[in-house]
C-alpha cells in the first residue's frame, strides 16, 4: 500500500511511529513526555498520545497539532506530526515554545479506517454546548432522503445500488447541497446508524480532548493550533479552514498569511474547533488563540464528484451496519472510502508533504513563532 515514508499501513504502525518521535523532540524539549490514554477498554488498546513540551524560560506560544479526529484521516495527520517533528521542531525556540502534539484523537476509528467513533459519531459534530437543544434534531437534507442515510439491509449489489443511489442524489439535491454534504454537511442527533450523527452527548474522545485543551492555555499567552484533516476542498490541494471565532476576513488571512487557499467555515453545530477556540476565549480573553483546520483534498468539485463522495458515505456506513452479500463489494466500498479519504496514490501523499510544508510555514511564520538560536543556523523554515 503506502509507498511514501510518511505514511503508515495501519494505526499502530503509525502510532509506533509516533511514540518513537519522543527521544527525537527530547534533543530539543528535555523536559518532554509522552502522555497516553485509553479511548474504550484498555484490552482494545486504541490510545490517543500526545507528546506534551513546556517551553523552558518563558511560556509564550503553545503549538497544538491534532490528528485523526476523523480517524482514517488520522495517518494524513500522522505524517504531518512526523514532518513537523523533523523539519520544524529544530528550529523553533525551546526556551519560549510549548508543545502538544496529538496522535489519533479517535483511535478506533484510525484502526478500523473509519472516520467516526466506535458510537458512529462524527466527532466535527458533537461539540455541542446544549444538549437538551439539540438532541433529536435532524437537518433538512437528511430529512429529505432519510431512507438513504439510514441503512435498512446488506448491500446485495453495489454496482445497482451506485447506479440508484447517483440518480436519486442528482435529483434530491441542487450542486451546492451536494458541495455542502461534501465539505461541510450538518449533523444529525437521532439516529444512530445514520451518516452524519453528532450524538446525544460528548462522546468519549471529544470528552477527554476539551477538558484538556482549555487547562493547556492556562499558562501561555499565545496559542496556535493546527488540526489535520483530508478529504475535504479541491483536490490535490490544502485549505486552510478558519472559524467564526477568528474575526478576520478571507481576505485578511490570504494577505496575512500569504496564502491563497484560505476558507471561512460557515457556523455549525458541533464544530469542535470552533467550540475549542471560544471556550480559551471565553475563559482566558487576554489571551490570542489560533486555531486553523488543514484540509487535504481527495477528489475534484464537479458535481459527479459531490455525489461519488455522498454515496461512499452511505455504503461505508451500511456496509458496517448491514454487511454486503458478495465478498467483492465489501472491497469495492473500502476501495472508494479510502480514495476519499486516505488515497494510496504516491503523488497525491508527496503533494501532502509538499503542500504540508507550505501550510506550517505560512501559520508559523504568520503567527510568529520564535527561531531558536543556533550559531550557524540559516534562521528559517524549510523553503518550500
Ligand atoms: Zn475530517
């Protein structure tokens, strides 16, 4: 499968990986650790880990990257961590900068190359301030053609199912709606094996992150956060994806950034990086937190593509619910679902790592993060 050196086969292939990553930053951060929990029972051993850094003179910039929040998306976030680990971690100042860098927020979802929880959740969705407001809510798209969204039965033939399932997306939904349900599609908070299910609490791995991340501001006075996704946005290429709560414009981050592919998300339910960014603003208001959401396209935006990404949705989600009659379509689901999400393409996971680069200069550089000084040393970033 993966070719790129980056990238892992499976989940604890790239969390090894990972944990093996502490005595690199030690050369760096002596102080570092390697802090790990449990998401599940212990016996199912899916962890999330994070090594946690504080800087050495003066807690100024905390640099938060989170992975694998959509689990499969997990190892496109793995080998960011890996690159930031050895490209950048040498250059950045120690004695100013903390670190927390987090492998597999959703764990079992990594292991199983799915990208919801182990309770079907959409971990984008279920950060949700009030419950009671939201529980049995269903958004109007989903309602439209619940009977898709809903898996009643196996898969008994894929190669009809696709066929039917095109038409009746084409004929439901306008190209916009269906952009929408691509990049930025509502939860849904009834029903539990249907596609796009936020929950009807904080689901464990959401519970355990938010409660951590608003302590980790308490001592710095800057924090920036990036967190990796793919999926998402044009294809072969990285937007950066920014909440309401940052109040610049588009336009002002391209500029300040000197980036093109820069997107404000519109307000959603749930959205955990809006709601982690507001909760450190809420409790620490002289505080600058950053948070931006990098998101590495699969697919292209025609409208066919919009619907292939829909409809892979619907068969991962009853193929895992409802299982396929024929041995060959289970493949053929899991083929689709990890072009969208996890491509094996070579070209596509070395434009990861250049357009990665590319990403984590513009954030660094803009949110600027001190160099360390080293006699000899060139004072930047890798070029790009
Ligand atoms: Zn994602």
């Amino acid at each position: 499968m993966p070719r790129n050196r980056f990238f892992s086969k499976t989940y604890e292939e790239s969390r090894a990986g990972f944990r093996n990553q502490l005595k690199e930053v030690k050369k760096y951060w002596p102080n570092v650790r390697l802090e790990t929990y449990h998401i599940g029972s212990e016996e199912e051993d899916n962890t999330t880990d994070i090594l946690t850094a504080d800087a050495s003179e003066e807690k100024k910039d905390l640099l938060i990257i989170t992975a694998g929040e959509h689990g499969i998306e997990g190892f496109t976030g793995s080998a960011l961590l890996q690159l930031f680990i050895e490209e950048y971690l040498p250059s950045i100042n120690p004695e100013t900068t903390g670190l927390r860098l987090v492998h597999a927020v959703n764990p079992w979802g990594m292991r199983h190359f799915r990208r919801v929880t182990e309770n079907n959740i959409d971990l984008n969705r279920n950060y949700i301030k009030d419950w009671e407001k939201i529980t049995g809510t269903v958004n109007e798209e989903f309602v439209r053609k619940k009977n898709v969204f809903i898996p009643s039965g196996p898969i008994e033939d894929l190669h009809k199912q696709k066929e039917k399932l095109y038409f009746r997306l084409k004929e439901a939904f306008t190209t916009e709606e269906l952009a929408s349900l691509k990049d930025t599609p509502s939860g849904q908070y009834k029903f539990k094996t249907g596609v796009f299910y936020g929950g009807n609490e904080y689901d464990e791995p959401a519970r355990e992150l938010k409660n951590r991340y608003v302590n980790w501001g308490k001592n710095y006075d800057h924090l920036v956060h990036m967190d990796i996704h793919s999926g998402g946005g044009p294809k072969d290429d990285l937007s950066l994806i920014f909440t309401k709560a940052d109040g610049r414009s588009e336009h002002t981050l391209r500029e300040e950034l000197s980036y093109d592919q820069v997107m404000k998300s519109p307000e959603m339910y749930g959205d955990s990086n809006l709601f982690l960014q507001k909760a450190v603003q809420e409790k620490y208001p002289e505080k600058k937190i950053f948070v931006c959401l990098f998101e590495f396209g699969t697919i292209g935006e025609t409208r066919d593509d919009f619907i292939f990404c829909t409809k892979t949705m619907i068969n991962e989600n009853q193929l895992y619910f409802k299982g396929a009659t024929k041995k060959g379509d289970i493949e053929d689901v899991q083929r689709d679902f990890t072009k969208l999400f996890y491509p094996e393409r070579e070209e596509w996971q070395e434009l990861v790592i250049e357009k990665g680069r590319k990403g984590l200069n513009a954030v660094l550089a803009s949110e600027r993060i001190q160099l360390r000084e080293v006699p000899g040393a060139s004072g930047t970033f890798p070029s790009t």
